[in-house]
C-alpha cells in the first residue's frame, strides 16, 4: 500500500505538470478578436512576406510574356505559364488571369504571348496581350 501511495503522489505533479497550467488557454466565446488577429493571438503575416502581392494594397502594374495553357470561359480567365517578372518580384510561375471576353477570343491554348496587367486585392487582371 506504501509503494501504491508513493507512486501516485510522484506521479500527480508529473501529470499536470505535462497538462500544463491552463493560464494560456482562452475560451473563444469570451474573448472578442481584435480584427486581422489570428485566434491564437498572433498576428497574420504582412504583406512583405508573401512576393505574389505587393508591399501596399494598391494595384500594380506589370508586363510578362508566356504561354497561354488554358482559356476559361466560365470563369473568366486565362492561364498563362509565364517567366518571371522582376518589376514586382513574382518568379516564373503558371497561373490563371481575368480577362475580358475581346482578350480570351484573340489567343488560342499554345499561344505564345506578352502582355500587359495589373496586379491587387481585387486579383490578377490582363489588360493587353501581343502575340509573339
């Protein structure tokens, strides 16, 4: 009986020691999130970490050139595999832009092109296209 007491009671800190106290823990419903706050109390990253947007909110605009791989008509858009584009830090990348009807009507999938966009919040929209 001695040794099952001992045990327990050497073992009981250990236990809530490992649960940790508690103190950090922080009932959702009661805490009101400061806005753009994560729920563990940490902020998102800013702007300056993610090179796909710029170091502001305002539109960007830039001009690359690629190859059309997909054209959307329900969604709107144009898929383009382009090169890098130094203007606003974005590495070679393939990836969907709007476009306006007249643009996804003058180039085919396998076009090679340059084009003009801009670049924000609002997203990723061409606004000229040449093809090469």
């Amino acid at each position: 009986m001695r040794i099952t007491t001992l045990v327990t009671l050497l073992a009981a800190p250990l236990a809530l020691a490992a649960c940790g106290s508690g103190d950090d823990t922080e009932m959702m419903d009661d805490t009101a999130m400061v806005d753009g706050q994560m729920a563990d109390g940490q902020m998102p990253m800013d702007d300056g970490d993610m090179p796909m947007m710029g170091s502001d909110s305002t539109m960007q605009t830039a001009s690359a050139e690629g190859t059309v791989t997909a054209i959307d008509a329900d969604a709107g858009t144009i898929t383009v595999d382009h090169g890098a584009v130094p203007a606003i830090e974005w590495p070679a990348m393939t990836m969907a832009f709007d476009a306006d009807e007249q643009l996804r009507q003058d180039v085919a999938v396998g076009d090679t092109i340059s084009f003009d966009f801009t670049t924000g919040e609002g997203g990723n929209t061409i606004t000229s296209i040449t093809k090469q």
